[in-house]
C-alpha cells in the first residue's frame, strides 16, 4: 500500500550512469466499488542517476486526500553507453510518518523493482511495467 505521505528512490548499482523515468497511474475503490484510476503522472522525470552509488528521489507525495492505495508504474531506464550488464537500478518506496520532513527508511525503503541494463541494451531505454499494491 502507497500510505500517507511516501515517494520512490530509484538506486544505481551498475557501473556507469544510468538515465531514469518513472511514470504512475495510481488506483483506489470508488464509492461504487469499483477500481478508480488517475491519470498519468511523472514521478521522477529523466533523472542521472550518477554510477554505482547514485541515487534520485521523486517528489514527496501526500496521498492524504486522494487515498490511493497503489500504482501501476513504467519505469524507463537508459544506459550512456554499452553497460557491462553488472549491477541494477533497483525502485524502493520509502515512507514518512511526520509529513516529509524524515524519512526513517531513507536507503532502506521496500522493493518495488529493478532492471539490469546488459551489454545488449546499448543506450536503447528498457522498459519495466511495476505494480505497487
């Protein structure tokens, strides 16, 4: 479940730069019960993510209006050159209980997905289609 206040931190391990965009349609129940969509949204928009130990965080999102309770996520990743395929670029949510201002979990958030970009990928974008729930 997405929870009150969270955001997605997406964590190279490979061992050149890696270019990541992630996108989300988020769900919730209707008052009908019925599955309620939004619309597409940018959670983290072309974002270097610098080699081996880089890092890049979307924006925190305050999901206390909207209560979605989850997001079906494509997530979009770009080698700057031909990888030696070792490593991946892993998703974690991580979430805070004082609106934003810690984040307890910071680096240690829940898996949500990850790819490996191999020798094969060239600098072409792979795409992965992830579900939170």
């Amino acid at each position: 479940m997405l929870g009150h206040t969270w955001r997605l931190r997406a964590s190279n391990t490979q061992s050149q730069n890696i270019t990541v965009t992630v996108k989300a349609r988020f769900f919730k129940f209707a008052s009908d019960g019925s599955l309620s969509w939004s619309t597409e949204q940018t959670l983290i928009n072309a974002a270097s993510v610098s080699a081996t130990t880089g890092t890049a965080t979307s924006s925190t999102v305050d999901n206390s209006t909207d209560k979605y309770l989850g997001a079906e996520i494509t997530a979009s990743f770009t080698a700057s050159s031909a990888t030696t395929g070792s490593g991946t670029v892993a998703l974690t949510i991580e979430r805070s209980t004082d609106a934003g201002t810690t984040w307890p979990t910071q680096d240690l958030g829940e898996w949500v997905g990850a790819h490996t970009l191999l020798a094969a990928d060239g600098t072409s974008a792979r795409r992965r289609n992830i579900l939170i729930r």
